[in-house]
C-alpha cells in the first residue's frame, strides 16, 4: 500500500466522522408522544456504513468552489434516503432480512408496522431537511429549489425507487441486457447522480458542468455494479464477507453471465476511464474525489 | 333543503370534477420498464373521494387573492401525500384492509412489495410535484420554499405521520384527553393546517394571517373528529354507511368515552364557534369555504 493510499484513507475515516456529526445535528430531537419513530430514524439512520453519498455530495460542492453549511442539510438528507430505501428493502413483504450490517433490522426492533413508518418518516423527513436552506440561505432559494428537484427526482419513480421496482418485478427471471442496464443505472446509479449534481447545483456550477457530473457518476455507478457481478465469481468469501457465486445460485442476470469475465472487465475499465477522463475535464480539481471514484470502481469487497 | 345549500353542492361538485382534471395532469405518464408502479399510483389516487384537502387548499389561496395555477401542483402534491397514507394505513402489517370505498386496496391488486413502493412512490412523488412549482414560477422560488416547508412539516413527524404513529402504539389502549387530542390533531388536523397554511402562503398572506388560518383548521379537524365520535353513538348504519357502536367494541377512548354525548356535542359547538369567528376575521372572504367547513364540522356521515 502506498503512502499516497494510506493518507487517502486516513482522510476518507475523518471526512466520515465529520459526515456523521452532521447526520447526528439534522436528526430530529427525541421527545414528544411520537418519540419512539424518532428512535428507530436514528436507530437506522446512525447504523454505521460509508457514508458514501454525503461524502460524493460534499467533495462535488468544494470542486466547484462551494463553501460554508448550504450543503450539509442536503447531505443528511440524501442519507436519509438512501436509509429509507434500506429500511423498506428489509421489510418481510420485500428481501425480509433480519440483519444488516451485524444488527437488527429496524422492523425486527421496532415492529413492523413501525418499520414502514420508520421508512416513511426518514423519507419525509429528507425533504423537510433539505428545505431547512431555504432558511438558511433565502437569497438562494432557487438554487436550493432545483436541488430539491434533484433530490426528488433520482429518489423516485424516474431514480432510485424505479430501478428497485423493476428489480423487485424480475427477481428470478432472466432479462435482456437493456433491463439490467435500467436497474444498475436506476437503482444504483440516480443517487449517485443525485449526489454529484446536488453538489455543483448548489456550488453554482453551469449546466454543461451538471450534466458532465451527472454522466460521471452515471459510469461510476454502472462500473460499481460490474465489479460486483465480476468479484461474484473471482473473489472469495473472506475478502468479500458473504458467499460467492450468488448470482449462479440465484440465477440472476449481470454483466458476468452476459458477457464472462474478461468482456465485464474490459466494459468495466472502459466505463472508469470514461468516467475519470470526464472529471479531469471540468475546470475545478479535488484529488480526493479521483481516488474515492477510483476507489469505488476498483474496490475489491 | 335551502336551494343555497343545493347550490354549493353543485359547485362542490363541479370543483371535484377540476381537481381530478389537475390531478391527472400531474401524474406520472404509464411508461417505461417501471410502468406498473405508476399504474398503482393512478389506481389509488383516482379512486375517488371528496378530494378535501386541495379544495380546501384552493378556496384559502382564493380567499387570500391568489390567482392563477401556481397552487396546482400543491394541490396535487397534498392528495399524492394524504393517498400515499391511505395505500399505507391498508398494508397487512398495518390496518390489513383489503377493501376501500368498495375497491381493492392498492397491495391486494399489486401485491404486498408494490403496495409498500406505490406508498413510497405517492411521497415521493408529491415533493417533485410540488418543487413542479419553481419551473412555473422561479421569481416566486422563497414562497414557493416555505410551502415545500409547510407540506414536509405537517405530513411527517410533527404531523400527520406523528399522529399515524401514536394512534398505532396506543391501538387496544384507553388514552388520556392530551395523547388523544395529539393524534386527532397530528393525525387528521395537521393536513388541513397544510392545505390552508399553503394556501395562505402561496397568494402572499401575512404571517399573522397564516397562524389564524392553522388555528381555524386545527379547529375544523378537532371538530370534524368529535362528530365523528358522536356519529358513532347516535347515528344508525344506515346513515353512515359503517357499523355504529364500533369505538365501544374496539374499547376505543373518544370525546363521547371521556365527556358523553352532551357535553362532546358542546364543546364541538364552542370549537366549531371559535373557527368560524376566526375565519370571518379576516379580511378576504369566501362564503363557499365558511360552507365548506361547516359542512365538515356538521356531517351527518
């Protein structure tokens, strides 16, 4: 491991700290006759995990010059989105998983009809978050305006939530590669775009620039996903941490089983240095984001 | 029956027919491999109803000078929220209906996943409808803010969904008067403060005017559900279309439980009183919206 590497992640585990200070300020105060849905949010909400999408966001903002607190509402509730989609995904009526991440599921905790709640409330409570900037910073509600648009839109039906209905409605069958290039690029790929965009959104950033990121973390998303489906079949389970060969087991469709390995991983290096190759173009640099994307890209768990 | 009281009826309902115009034209077009999630969202929210909450929500922006259809995708944006509660409430792990207004509820059509998704997606769907409004008119992007602000905060936890979540933790339990006035304000009053506050805010009201017009439908909600609990004991099933006598069954504390009948009915009149001496105190008006509220406060089913 490079020095270079070593200093990277010393930087990636403060920044996270630093992210989860600020989740921790934007949760809602436990108290009231409702207190216990404002329990499991924090519950799910402070589970630990990367904490990629605010860490994406935020990086995003500063290449393009941002400066001071207007992103941080919107990174807590990206995160809360992504939660709610982690919290509803576990529900018995959909993957029925009593565990993430070593802990109990929130609707093991709490109940589930509390489970759906909690869901419901982190979802809501996103968008009460982000308007908080139009108090903060009034002079730039409509910048904070097309943020929301933002949000909104690679959360739902046309993002986050399309991809995991199409998802949901194949499990178990075979597709065509145009059906698994919409679920990898809807369900994982739209808050990665959320993220980038809301970040040059409310940096100031040109359209032009904004569609640029939108396309970079488009192919970020779509190599994440490739690398998935590739150390499906070449990693082990120590590395990995869950079984290999799931995919064959579930006879799911990826790029490995349309493509084999070497042809997934030429599609894969192609759509990196496309990816990479884009953000060098725009005229702000952040060195930190190159290696969190390549990080991404060339993860090996 | 006054040929007065004949006629708002008629103009309730041609005011039905042109919110269910505004609320097709802001659905999702049924399109794409994710389709038959907006299928569900159509099925649920054109199923129906009296469509309250953005009538209200119009008549207020009216009464206030408003012109124009800047309060449209509010309008739709707020029953988007109040049906996405609805698809919830009938989930098997929650109220388990399977019948509503003498229709299959939306997971009996669609299946338990897209049900809780279809839920999901109504939210969701509802801040993008709303954030519709910075497209139409960006001059107006702060009013327009604090009214995304209005709808997150009245719909989620410190609204109807705090409300959503008491009522369900106390399901089988007597209650004290103050958790019982909590979900009946959180639970019902909170998305008719949402329509007015809008609607108020949307047509430039003043912040005085504001909290009058939540006051008066925080007045009309806790009315509207002491009738409810009058109903039950005095109405027959024939009138109200549902059992009678179903609070006692379920061991439910009502107002009628807490202070009987007379005394119910009183303090029904004194709140309704105070709601429309609030309402006439200020300077607009709208005789069509004093017969909307009374007309709730005074329902015989």
């Amino acid at each position: 491991m490079s020095s270079e590497m070593m200093d990277y992640k010393t930087i990636r585990d403060e920044k996270v700290v630093e992210i989860e200070k600020i989740l921790t300020a934007y949760l809602p105060k436990e108290e009231g006759f409702q207190k216990i849905i404002m329990e499991a949010m924090a519950y799910s909400l402070m589970a630990g995990g990367k904490r990629l999408r605010p860490m994406l966001m935020k990086e995003t903002y500063e290449m393009f010059g941002g400066e001071g607190d207007l992103i941080e509402p919107f990174m807590a509730a990206q995160e809360m989105i992504h939660t709610y989609s982690l919290v509803h995904d576990d529900l018995p009526a959909m993957d029925d998983d009593d565990l993430r991440r070593g802990r109990k599921t929130t609707h093991v905790v709490y109940g589930e009809d509390m489970g759906i709640l909690a869901g419901d409330a982190l979802l809501n409570f996103a968008f009460e978050t982000a308007a908080k900037a139009f108090d903060m910073y009034p002079e730039k509600s409509l910048e904070i305006g097309k943020a929301i648009q933002i949000l909104g839109k690679k959360a739902g039906i046309y993002g986050m939530l399309g991809g995991q209905v199409v998802d949901v409605k194949e499990t178990g069958h075979q597709v065509e590669k145009d059906v698994l290039d919409f679920i990898y690029a809807y369900k994982t790929g739209a808050l990665l775009e959320s993220c980038m965009m809301i970040g040059a959104t409310l940096a100031g950033a040109k359209p032009e620039e904004i569609a640029i990121v939108e396309q970079i973390a488009a192919k970020v998303g779509l190599a994440f996903q490739i690398q998935d489906d590739i150390l499906d079949v070449t990693s082990t389970a120590e590395v990995l941490g869950k079984p290999i060969h799931s995919d064959e087991k579930n006879e799911k469709t990826t790029y490995v089983t349309l493509f084999g390995v070497e042809e997934a991983t030429r599609i894969e290096e192609e759509v990196s240095h496309e990816a990479i190759g884009l953000l060098r173009s725009l005229p702000g640099e952040n060195a930190y984001l190159e290696w969190l994307l390549n990080s991404l890209i060339h993860r090996k768990k």
